[in-house]
C-alpha cells in the first residue's frame, strides 16, 4: 500500500514543520491538536513558514495554495481513521505519548503505520503499549524542519523490514535523507549533541569563558551553523533539560546528567527563543547573552 495520506499528531514546533513539508511534498495531511485554540495557533505557524517560503520564492503561489488545501486541521481522534501513516510529535511526555498511542491503535486500521518524532525516549516503550509492533518506527525529524534534510528511521527489534523501507520512502518523498538507526535513547544524533551541549554549559558553570565567546569559539573555529547556547536557546531549554533527564535515567551515565545551571534556567522559565530568553536576551535585534 502506498502512503498518501499523512496524519501528525501535535502542531507545535515540529509537527507544524513536518505537516507543512508533507503538504508540499504531495500529501494529504491531517493535523490532529487537542483543541481548536492550540490548533489555530498551529495553523498560524505553518502559515507563516509557508509566506516565507513565498517571499523567499522558494515556493510559488499557487503551491502554497496547493499545499494549504492537502491540509485538514482537527482535534478529534477519529478523524485520523483513514491514515495510512501517524507521525506523533507532541509533548516528549511517555505517559502522553502511550495514552495516545492507545487511543489511535483502537481506531486505525491495522496496516497504518504508527511513528513518533520522540527525541530521547525509546521507540519501544510507545510501541509496546500497541498491538502493532512490527508497523511501528521512530521518524526522527530535525529543527527547522523545513530545512534539516535529516531524518532518523528507528527500528525496534519488532518493526518489520516491510514497515522500515516504508518509513525510509516516505522520508525520501518528503525530499528528507533518512539514515537507519536502532532504537536506543537519543539514537544518533543527540547521542552526541546532547553530551556536547550539556559539557558547554559545565564550561560556563566552570568559567572557562562567557557565553559569546564559547558560541563564537564552536562557529569559528568548527564551522558550526551555531554556537552551543544560540543552539541550546533554538533547541529549546526546557526540551533540553527534558531530554537530558530522560537520557540520564536510561543510560546513568554523567554525560547525560543535566547541569545544576540548566535545570536553574528552566525552572525561571527562561526557554530560549520560544519565549524570548535563554542564555540570551533574544527581543533585540540581535541577541544578548544574559547573566547566568
Ligand atoms: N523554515 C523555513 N526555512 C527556514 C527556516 C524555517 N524555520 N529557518 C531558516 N530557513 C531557511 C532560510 O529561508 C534560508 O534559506 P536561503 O538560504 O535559501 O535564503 C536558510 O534557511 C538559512 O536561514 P537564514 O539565512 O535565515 O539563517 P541562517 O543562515 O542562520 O540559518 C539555520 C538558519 C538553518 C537554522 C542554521 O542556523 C542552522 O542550520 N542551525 C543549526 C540548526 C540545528 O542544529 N538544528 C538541529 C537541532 S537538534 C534537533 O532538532 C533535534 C531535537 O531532537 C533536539
């Protein structure tokens, strides 16, 4: 069966970028929020990703047009009963996501194919709680989605060959570059970045140099698109900490443990640029480190 209708659970940061690029990519996508208050929200986002693209002229008119038409916006379950593929992006919450999980397993036919955008949990312990094991994949997309060409199809050992060739066309369909990777918390990506942003930020607590010149140090002398803390505020601070707890409890190892300074600026509910501070200040043109 081929894939052609998409449905992503969650319109936030990255279910918003990923049923945007399903749009456009040919889809016919249907957006599943929790109410229609978060759902308008949602709507305004991937408008706006879209009238950007327009006056970038990365996308013509009448493709936005085409896309925003392939896409339906609801908040009731049994709407996604006609879906040939669930990609789940909300809350990295396990309770949240298995409840959900559920919920979709009762009304979806049995061939849908079930994946979830989680980060740091393991594919498994959502699959589980599913009576379809072996149609059930991670599909782990990056910030901005629009943009990032990766995608990390993650198997468990129950996820059929079938299920995972499938999850890797779609990913190519929607012009993303999937790479295979087993279903092991922070599977490749943060397996690496997340030790890597937690030891910049043990840098800071230890003094070796401020917040600016550590970012201008890992851009210039790397070539890094952005410096830790820029990455850390756009990653999202409280996600960040969220993702090293849940790494730390699966591995326990110290190189996942969050720093007493991350956990210090979540819980100011500074969560980077989502709500305009962070490590930075970021309502000025250009952002200002803050004092930490
Ligand atoms: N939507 C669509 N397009 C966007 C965009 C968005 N949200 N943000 C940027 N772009 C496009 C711009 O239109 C521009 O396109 P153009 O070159 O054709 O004009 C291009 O991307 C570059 O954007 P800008 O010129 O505005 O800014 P930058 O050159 O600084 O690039 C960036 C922005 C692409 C975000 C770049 O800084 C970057 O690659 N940063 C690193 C991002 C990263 O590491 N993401 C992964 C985070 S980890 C993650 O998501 C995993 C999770 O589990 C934690």
């Amino acid at each position: 069966m081929d894939i052609r209708r998409v449905s992503v659970v969650g319109c936030g940061l990255m279910g918003s970028g990923i049923a945007e690029v399903a749009a456009k990519s040919g889809f016919d996508v249907t957006v599943l929020e929790v109410d229609d208050e978060v759902l308008e929200r949602g709507k305004g986002r991937i408008k706006r990703s879209m009238d950007r693209a327009v006056e970038k002229e990365k996308l013509t008119l009448a493709d936005r047009e085409a896309a925003w038409d392939r896409l339906h916006f609801t908040a009731k379950v049994s709407d996604l009963e006609s879906s040939n593929i669930v990609v789940e992006a909300i809350t990295e919450n396990l309770d949240a996501k298995v409840e959900l999980f559920r919920e979709l397993d009762k009304s979806c036919p049995g061939d849908t194919i079930f994946a979830s955008n989680t980060s740091s949990l393991t594919v498994t312990d959502m699959a589980a709680a599913t009576s379809r094991g072996d149609r059930f994949v991670g599909l782990h997309f990056f910030n901005p989605v629009p943009v990032m060409k990766l995608v990390e199809v993650v198997r468990t050992i129950a996820t059929s060959q079938e299920t995972v060739d499938r999850a890797m066309q779609f990913s190519r369909a929607l012009g993303k570059v999937p790479i295979a990777a087993k279903d092991n918390s922070g599977f490749v990506v943060n397996l690496l970045l997340v030790p890597y942003l937690l030891d910049a930020i043990r840098q800071l607590e230890h003094g070796v140099a401020t917040i600016e010149d550590i970012d201008t140090a890992m851009a210039l002398g790397l070539g890094y698109p952005m410096g830790p803390f820029i990455l850390c505020d756009f990653v999202g601070i409280d996600t960040l900490y969220k993702i090293s707890e849940i790494m730390f409890e699966e591995y326990r190892d110290a190189r996942y443990a969050p720093p007493p300074l991350l956990k210090r600026i979540a819980t100011m509910g500074r969560f980077g640029q989502k709500t305009g501070k962070g490590f930075y200040d970021w309502s000025g043109e250009k952002p200002v480190a803050l004092p930490v």
